[in-house]
C-alpha cells in the first residue's frame, strides 16, 4: 500500500482516500471485478460449447466444411486455454485477492488489540489486586529499572577501555549496525554509539501512551471497591466517568455547584485576521480557533472565556456557508466553574455523557440561524476537537445541520470516531508525535476512507517556528503550532489532504468554488448558572 | 442448445423428414456474438482490475496473473473472430444442403388430401 507516502518531511498521512483503507476497498473492488470477467467468461465458454455443437449437428448436412469449422471453434473450447479455463483463472485470481485484503486488514487489527487487549487484563489483575500487591510491583519496578540503568551503563563505560570489549562496542554503534532493523539495531543502539546513555532514550512516544493508558484506566477501575467487570469494555470511557463522578462530588462539597448552561453574542468577535477577510485554508481556520483562547498572561487580551465562533461566508454565486470554531480546555480546575470548556466537560465528552460544550456549539449554531442546508465546516482544538467530531456523527444533528467537513487538532478522537458520518464527510485529524493529548484515548485514529489523520514530528518538521516545541508535550500541544502545521500541508499533493481540500473548499469557496465576497463572524458565549 | 433435426424453422415438419429453412446458421451467429460480447466484457473487467493501487510483491505477481489471463482472452477473441466466417459458411451450406434434401422429399412423396 502507498499510503505512507510523505507529503513533507517529518509528516505522516495515514488513512483517507490515498489510506490503506481506501486501497483495500480498491481490492475488494477489483475482486468484484474479476468476479463479474469470470462470470463473463463462463457465458461465453457456454456460448461457444453451443457453437460446436451447432457445428457437430451441420457437419451431417456438409462433410466438407465441417473440419475447417471444427478446427477453428476448438480453441473456444479447448478445456485448458478455452474460455472456460481463463474462467477459472480468472475466479481463483479474485479469490486470492479477497484473501489478501483480509489478511491486511486482520493483520493490522490483531497487533493494536493484542496490546490493548494485554495492557487492560495486566491493569485489571493489578488493580484487583490490592494496595499490597501495588507496593510490590512497584517496588519490583523500581529494582529491575535500576538494575537495567546501571547494566546498561555499565556495559557502555566499557567502550572507553582500550581491550577487545571496547573495540567490539566502539563498532556497534559506529556503521551500518546501528542503523539496522530489528533485535540487532536494537542492541547496537542500546550498547553502542557516544556516551553512557543510549540516544534513543526520552519522553515516551504518544504511541506508548496510546498503548499505556487503557491499561491505566482499567486498573484505576480495578483498583476501585467491588469486582470490575471490564471484559470486552473499553475502560478509557468507564474510567472518565468515575473521575468525572468524582469530580462532580468535589464540587459539589468544595465549589459551587452549577444547574445549567446560559449562551449570550458577544458584541466584539475575536479574529486573528480582519473580520471582512475570509479563511482561505486549513491554517487561517485554525488561527482563528486559536484567537478563541483567552491570553493566560495578560487577563482580558484574547478571546472570551467559554466561546465558540460561527461564521458566515457569502459566495458570488449568491450561496452561503458556515465556520465553527470550537477551542478545547481553558479551565483546569476539578471543580466545575463557570467557562464550560473545563475540565468537567473533557471528562464528559470522553466518557460519552451529554457535555457542555457540544450543547453550547449547538445553541449557537441554532442562534446564528444555520439553515440545514448549507454546508458547514466544524473545526476544533483538543477538546473542540472531540466535540466536532462527537456533533458530526450524532444523527439529531445531522438532521438539523449540513456539515461537509471536520479539522480537528490535538484531540484524541480515535476511540470516538465510528462509521456514522454522513456520506460526503471528509474528517482531518492533525496530529504532533510530541504531544500526548490526542493520545489520551488510548486509541489510534483508524484508517478510513474518507477520515485522514496527518501526524507531525515537530523534530523534523521544517517549517516549525518555535524549536522547543518538540522538546515540549505542553508546547507541541499548543493550537498556533498546529496552526502552522496545517498551513505546511495546504495544498500538499497527497490524495488523502487532497480530498479533505476539495471538502473544505466548498466552504471557503477555494479549490474551484465560488469564492467569498463577504464574511461576519459571531462569538457566542457559554456561562455556567448557579 | 440445438433442438432435435426436424424441429427447426417455421415451416410444416413432417414426421420422418428433416425441417426446412435456414436454422443452425441464426443459432451459430447468436452463440459467435454471445462468445465476443463475453470475452468483450470480460476483457473490460479485466482491465479494471488490473488498475488496483497496490504495490508489493504480492501485488507484482496479481499483475503478472493478469497479464497471462488478458493475453488468454485476447488469443480466444481472436480465435473466436477467425471461427466466425468457416463456421458460418459451414452452418450455412448444411442449412442450404437440408433445404434441398426437405424439398426433394417433399416433392417425392404423395400426401393424401384427406386427413
């Protein structure tokens, strides 16, 4: 499959219409294919065992030009290079290929739920296992980490001898050992190379956290009072909800507990850009969802508290389309206040309960009058990320509103994203290796046709302005950053973004639409009420 | 597919007697054309299939499967298209060479007027 085909350096695309997914639906398609060229084949194989019998039945009435007939039908019906036979050929070849498609995509299922399967048994055993039990393991850890760091080192410290040892592990990590694949790569990189900690070595990958955390949550849930029942459960969600419970409870003892959401327009729209100028791409979206961030270190700059944009864009053509912009977290108190984008809300949306946040986009929505027939462009950071995607495959919403496309950044959205969007949808999920958020679902986004995830190591990536981004979970999380990514890979050349272009630009009338010739955009505010 | 001698044509059959008028020739050209539609057919779905975005080794051998089996169905419509005329002259001069022996018999023997 050439779906890993990089559009620039640093990026991975994984999924969409150049996806692996998109391929092996070509299989099947090209299967179906040669199903039908077999069946085709076999008509005419039939149709030509007429022929000769037709000409078995003349050759009574005209001995003379039967042969010559005979001779040149035999081909037809010949029972190893006839018709038939390419029939035959033609069935075991679509055959083998539904095999292929298969094995693909069983062979991608098993690993991810292997891991995942074994990480939440091991959690569940642990948790279940009590406070003694947690002690002891952890301790066990502690041990072997200790022995394992001073093993290594140790062993590395050897390559500044002058012995035969040293020179052995001076060649390991010098030359193409180092460099190789599998158990001998690894050992040479481990062992070898400058210095007495191996290169490699950092922050753990989103991949591992991707992996840890639904063992995490099922032993957060073991560890509980009673037995957990977390068989063929996804324990990320059933975690959430109990810190969520937990956090509620804490509110309500400690904080002052709310009843309900109140939505008013804000007079002044916040937009990093001028507000007659439209969007012109993936980038300028998500500049404008970062502008809806209230500025950290000067109180009052920024956007407002709790906000999410809705913007209109008038085309020449006389239609009109919609930009929701929806940020993610701005409070990280455990006890619920006012701004809904909070912490209360994240637990919310993660474990699948009606949330805050998705009714404050709805209101809004509602209240800048989308009609439900013009196309919509919803476009969220880290939590208004999952909140986008959590809208576009609800089925009441569908109704109500059109939406055409998805971008989301940062946010973990693998676990929520199912087959539920409508037909048409193009979903694009940006993504940095160094940060952990989009990972929090324990969950890597799949690999649908029309759902493309672009994953971004900050290290490599040449169009990065701030460097200590990719030296930073909290940085390369930052919505600017991402921003900027998805500025690099406009108008990139890779079917799967490709695809997700032709989709937003119906909205921003770019890509061959009609284009914009005005815009007004509206701040909607979200408060929670005593 | 052919029906039994002497149940061909549109003209009175008498029993013992070979039918008249031109039978298999019609019969053989529909067969000739549901050969060629067939392997016109199948020859487009081939074609399709072999488009598939699919790169590997595996994928390198499906193509090299393919290309035999297009091959195959090219050698069969040229096949078919050589029969065509023979086949034809041939199902023709049985059909002309029937209509004669049907004539002369008819012609040699006296039918009795009343049923």
């Amino acid at each position: 499959m050439s779906d890993q085909d990089a559009p620039l350096a640093g990026v991975t695309v994984i999924g969409g219409a150049g996806g692996t997914s998109a391929h092996l639906d070509d299989l099947d398609a090209a299967a179906a294919a040669l199903e039908r060229a077999a069946d085709l084949l076999d008509a005419s194989a039939h149709a030509a065992h007429d022929v000769a019998e037709l000409v078995e039945e003349a050759a009574a009435w005209s001995p003379a030009t039967a042969p010559l007939a005979r001779v040149l039908t035999d081909p037809l019906v010949d029972p190893w290079r006839g018709a038939r036979a390419a029939a035959a050929s033609v069935r075991a070849t679509a055959a083998a290929l539904r095999t292929a498609a298969d094995l693909y995509r069983r062979a991608d299922l098993d690993v991810a739920g292997r891991l995942r399967n074994g990480g939440i048994l091991a959690g569940s055993v642990l948790g279940e296992a009590g406070p003694v039990a947690w002690l002891a393991v952890g301790a066990l850890a502690a041990v072997g980490a200790v022995g394992v760091a001073i093993h290594v080192t140790s062993v590395r410290a050897l390559q500044y001898t002058p012995g035969v040892g040293g020179l052995v592990l001076r060649g390991l990590g010098a030359g193409p050992l180092a460099g190789a694949s599998g158990p001998v790569g690894w050992v040479s990189r481990l062992y070898g190379g400058p210095g007495l900690v191996p290169s490699g070595l950092g922050p753990p990958t989103v991949g591992t956290v991707e992996t840890l955390v639904p063992g995490m949550s099922s032993f957060l849930l073991a560890a509980g009072p009673g037995r957990s029942h977390l068989l063929g459960r996804d324990p990320v969600p059933l975690a959430a909800a109990s810190i969520g419970n937990g956090t509620r409870v804490a509110t309500l003892l400690l904080g002052t507990p709310t009843s309900g959401l109140l939505m008013t327009r804000a007079i002044q729209a916040a937009s990093s850009r001028p507000p007659e100028r439209a969007p012109q791409g993936m980038g300028d979206v998500l500049d404008d969802v970062h502008a809806r961030y209230p500025d950290p270190h000067s109180p009052g700059a920024g956007g407002l508290p709790g906000s999410v944009g809705v913007q209109r864009l008038d085309h020449s053509d006389g239609s009109a389309s919609w930009v929701v912009t929806i940020p993610g977290t701005e409070e990280w108190s455990p006890l619920a206040g006012q701004n809904p984008l909070d912490l209360q809300t994240d637990l919310d949306v993660v474990a699948g309960r009606p949330d805050d946040a998705t009714e404050l986009v709805t209101r809004a929505m509602i209240a800048a009058g989308v009609p439900p027939d013009e196309p919509v462009l919803l476009a969220g950071h880290s939590l208004g990320g999952i909140v986008a995607m959590e809208m576009a495959q609800d089925r009441a919403f569908q109704e109500r509103f059109s939406v055409a496309a998805v971008l989301t950044a940062g946010s973990p959205v693998g676990a929520g994203e199912s087959a539920d969007l409508p037909p048409g949808v193009q979903t694009l999920h940006l993504e940095h290796e160094q940060d952990y958020v989009h990972g929090l679902d324990g969950r890597p986004n799949g690999d649908r046709p029309r759902s493309t995830t672009v994953r971004a190591d900050l290290g490599r990536a040449p169009w990065v302005s701030d460097p200590t981004s990719a030296g930073s979970p909290v940085q390369a999380h930052a919505a600017s950053g991402y921003a900027e990514t998805a500025r690099a890979i406009e108008g990139s050349d890779h079917p799967s973004i490709q695809a997700f272009e032709a989709a937003v630009g119906r909205v921003l009338g770019t890509s061959g639409h009609a284009p914009v010739v005005s815009s007004s955009t509206s701040t909607y505010v979200g408060v929670r009420v005593p | 597919m052919a029906p039994p001698a002497g149940q061909h044509g549109t003209g009175q059959h008498h029993p013992g007697l070979p039918a008249d008028g031109a039978r298999t020739t019609p019969l053989a050209q529909a067969a000739l054309g549901a050969v060629g539609d067939g392997l016109s057919g199948a020859r487009t779905g081939l074609a399709a299939a072999a488009d598939a975005d699919w790169v590997s080794v595996a994928a390198d051998r499906y193509r090299a499967v393919l290309a035999d089996v297009l091959a195959d169905v090219t050698r069969l419509t040229s096949a078919r298209w050589s029969a065509h005329g023979p086949v034809l002259r041939h199902t023709s001069a049985a059909d002309a060479t029937r209509d004669d022996v049907a004539a002369a018999r008819r012609a040699a023997v006296w039918e009795f007027p009343f049923p």
